[in-house]
C-alpha cells in the first residue's frame, strides 16, 4: 500500500525516485486506457477509466510531476494507437508521438493539483489539446482521438449539437464528475450527470435536416492485397478490377455508382480523349448511371491533382472536385530538407496541388420520368476527419456526404477503423448519410444517425448499394463549428483563473 499511496501522495519531487517512476508508469497505463478505447479495440468505457485515474494521478503534485505524468499519459495513448506509422517512417512515428505527448504534458502542466479547481480546468485542457492537435502542426493529425473513442457509446448522438469536440468535453465533464463522486465531492458529482442528461435530452430535440428524396447508390470495391503503395502498384490492374466489379456486381437500375480515390492514375491530363475516361464513359452508358471516380494526373513538374469527377451516361466529364486538405508526408512533405534523410524510400516525390473550388460535385441523375439534380458533399479521404471539410461541404448544399479514400497502404486496419469512426461522427455532425468508398476496404454506408448500415471486409471484392436519402438543413453542429466547445471550455478556464486571481489579490 505504501507504493500506491506514495502515488497519490508523493513526498519525493525528485524526477528519478520510486514514487515517481510508479507514477509515470501509472500515467502511461491510463494512456493505454485511452488507446484501447478508440477503433479498432473501441472499448470505449475504458475512456472514462483513463480519465478518472488520471485526475487522481493529478492531485498533490507540483507543476513538474503533471507534466511529467501528462507526457507518460500521452506516450501511453498515442503510441500504441499510432503505431501504424511505423511502417512508413519508424522516426516519424516517434517524433509525432513524442510531439503530440508534449501537448497532454503542457496540458496538464496547466491543471490545477486542487481537485475542485481541476473539476474546471482537467475537461477545458482535453478541448483544447484536441483543438490544437487536430489542426497542427501541417494542418494536424486528427486520428486517435477522444471523440472517435465515443463512436459505439450513446454520446455519439450529441455530437448534432456542438460536433466532435463537445464530445470531448463532456467525456472530461463526465470523468471529473465520477472521480468527484469517488471522493465525495457531492456538488460537483452531480453537475456532470445533469449536463450528460440534458445533452442527451436536447440531442433530439436540436435543430435537424430533413429528408427531401432518396437515391439508389452502388460503392464499388475492387478489392486487392492491403499494405501496398503506390511506387509498388500497377494501376492498371486496379482500374480493370474496379471496371470488373462495376459490370459484374452492380445491379440495374442503379442512380449513382461511386469509386474509391485515385484509382485511375494516368501521365498526363485526365479529359474525354483519355483512353480511361472512354473506359468509364462507356461503363457509365452501359450502367445507365453517372459516375464519380477517382482520379491522378500529372500537373507542373514535381506536382500532381488528385480529384474525384463526375461522367455521364452521355459519355460527357460533368464536374470536378479537387482535394482540398492533403496529408502530410504522404501528398506533400513540409519541411522535406529536415525528413527526406531519415525516410527516404517512403516519402512522396510529387507533391499534391491543393484544390480550391466548394466541397461539392453536382450530379443530374438519369432518371427519364423524374430528371433529378443532386448536390454531393464531397471530401476525399484525408478529409473526412476534418469537420471543416463536411461544414464546407453542407454550406455548399451537400445533400450527401461521398467520401472517396485510399486506405490500401496502410498496415493493418487502425486506419481503416479510425476512418469509419469519423464518418459515423460526421454523419452525425450533419444529419446526413456517409458513403465510404475505397479500394481494399473499408467501404461502408453511415446513416444519419451514425449506424453503419453496411461494411465490406479488408481485400474483398464487392459492391454495396443501398437507398439513401437526400437532406436538406442544417444541424447546430454545422452552424457553430468547433465555437461552442471551444467557449465552454474558455468559460471554465476563465472561472478559474478568477478565483486564482481573488484568492491571491483579494479582490
């Protein structure tokens, strides 16, 4: 007992004694609490766990112990759950859990050890460090985090009011309130079940879209080996096993058949004299059905597009949305004079141009009685973990949400599973359906309300097709962005900074 309560009352400041050491090791095993928490484990109690162990770690300790246990919380959450990373750079892997580690340090380093006074602070710091990480550095990294651990749990749902950082709040809000409850801090282990109830009580009540038709939709997957890249791939086998699946597996009549991103890529310019846009025009004809495919040309030197288009069975390219947020270190290099010597062999020698046009592709459908025109939020890969992307894509009159992706480079499935979880939070966020659509999985149909109504398995050869809605409106979510979240949580830090300043000023 005397190592456990050395833990939670340390008496040595000293970074290198047992108590300290026991405590950091503490501090990684809540990390891992976290990490398990998010896909593809998604246990997602264990997110609780974490934080209500935490905050106790938290308490009686000076500035540079939280510090040092919030480095070890973050160690323990991120390196696990990025570990995937580490087939592409194993420098790279470390250095973005090590940097990302520093911001729950600096986080924490800012939480008070008075648990009261922590009540406020510990949920404000979790927004801001997933504000922060989920934007920088190079446009951030939002994979791994708290909002996506709360994709299976009931809080999902009031990710329609404030989005996917007010999820994060309230887990915080949650977690201190427990941990309130276990010291018998009645007051304040009652606010957050009553925040919890009235959240989940407005959540049906909160502004919604509404349905104004439905199309019939076919996700075409052509399957292959997982963990390939591009520099090892053929593409013209990925293109005829996507044209195979398309003439084989989809069935008539269909409104829409979508591919997954970049699996045509060509020298040169994409246009109606390609010989695979005659390919595609020619499927699209046959089907009867427009198509939305995923394409790579060649732009200026060491540069390239990657964008999805729109064909028609009139065998004409109707419209074009180019890639708007690319991924670091895999569409482009920041800082390509500093990485290049540790990650050579896995570093892109084109650079991806960024799109600038809205998030959307306008489609007429080729319905004879009832000619319709659909307009479909389009964020490609990446994009989909990015609210931004889909508010652009909702702002523009998104009816839909298409999100063609690429997954198949990636070793095992944290990606994969880490994707379904952000469609399942932005189909919430906008009250509209996602549709998931890549080469060797995962390809899945999101409803509104965040089921995944249909998956594919990784490699497989298939398509989905479903009927989906089309909607109109706005969700609060969609409105406010990231504001709300991020002004609760400067409420609640103001509130204690200004009983700090009192107590020392005496004002």
């Amino acid at each position: 007992m005397s190592g456990i309560s050395g833990i939670y009352h340390p008496q040595s400041t000293s970074l290198v004694s047992r108590e300290t050491l026991w405590g950091l090791l503490a501090s990684a095993l809540c990390g891992g609490l976290l990490a398990l928490s998010v896909p593809p484990w998604g246990f997602w109690p264990l997110a609780f766990i974490g934080i209500i162990a935490l905050d106790f770690l938290l308490d009686n300790c000076e500035a540079k112990i939280r510090f040092a246990r919030g480095l070890f919380f973050g160690i323990g959450w991120l390196f696990p759950s990025l570990i995937w990373m580490w087939d592409f750079s194993p420098v790279g892997y470390v250095a973005a859990g090590l940097g990302y580690s520093l911001f729950y340090a600096v986080g924490f380093l800012a939480c008070p050890g008075d648990s009261r006074l922590r009540w406020w602070v510990l949920p404000a710091a979790l927004v801001f460090i997933g504000y922060l990480r989920w934007r920088w550095p190079f446009g951030g990294v939002p994979l791994s985090t708290l909002s996506m651990s709360q994709a299976d749990s009931p809080l999902l749902q009031a990710s329609s009011i404030f989005g996917s950082l007010f999820i994060v709040w309230l887990v915080g809000i949650v977690a201190v309130s427990l941990a309130a409850l276990i010291r018998r801090q009645w007051l304040l282990a009652v606010v957050g079940p009553v925040i919890l109830a009235l959240a989940l009580g407005l959540a049906p009540l909160a502004p919604t879209a509404h349905a104004v038709g439905e199309i019939d939709v076919a996700l075409v997957q052509g399957g292959g080996r997982q963990r390939t890249r591009a520099a090892d791939t053929d593409f013209a086998n990925v293109f005829g096993s996507h044209l195979d699946a398309s003439y084989q597996l989809v069935r008539q009549p269909v409104d829409l058949v979508v591919w997954p991103e970049n699996v045509v890529d060509i020298e040169g310019q994409f246009n109606e004299s390609s010989p695979q846009a005659a390919q595609l025009a020619e499927l699209a004809e046959t089907l009867n059905a427009p198509l939305i495919v995923g394409v790579i040309e060649d732009a200026e030197p060491g540069k390239f597009n990657n964008f999805s288009v729109v064909i028609t069975p009139s065998r004409q390219i109707a419209d074009r949305y180019d890639k708007v947020r690319r991924v670091p270190f895999g569409e482009y290099v920041p800082l390509r004079w500093l990485v290049e010597p540790f990650a050579p062999d896995y570093l892109p020698e084109r650079e991806a141009n960024i799109g600038s046009g809205p998030a959307v592709l306008e489609v007429e459908l080729n319905r004879s009685q009832n000619p319709t025109k659909v307009t479909l939020g389009t964020v490609i890969s990446w994009e989909i973990f990015f609210e931004d992307r889909v508010r652009d894509a909702i702002s523009d009159g998104g009816q839909i949400v298409v999100n063609p992706t690429n997954g198949s480079s990636y070793w095992l499935t944290i990606v994969q599973s880490q994707q379904v979880a952000a469609s399942r939070l932005r189909a919430v966020e906008s009250d509209r359906y996602v549709l998931q659509v890549a080469p060797t999985g995962f390809t899945a149909v999101v409803s509104p309300s965040g089921d995944v109504l249909e998956r594919t398995a990784i490699s497989e050869q298939r398509v989905i097709q479903a009927t989906v809605e089309l909607r109109e409106g706005q969700t609060l979510a969609m409105r406010f962005g990231v504001w709300p979240a991020l002004g609760l949580a400067a409420l609640s830090s103001l509130y204690v900074l200004l009983h700090l300043a009192r107590k020392r000023f005496g004002f």
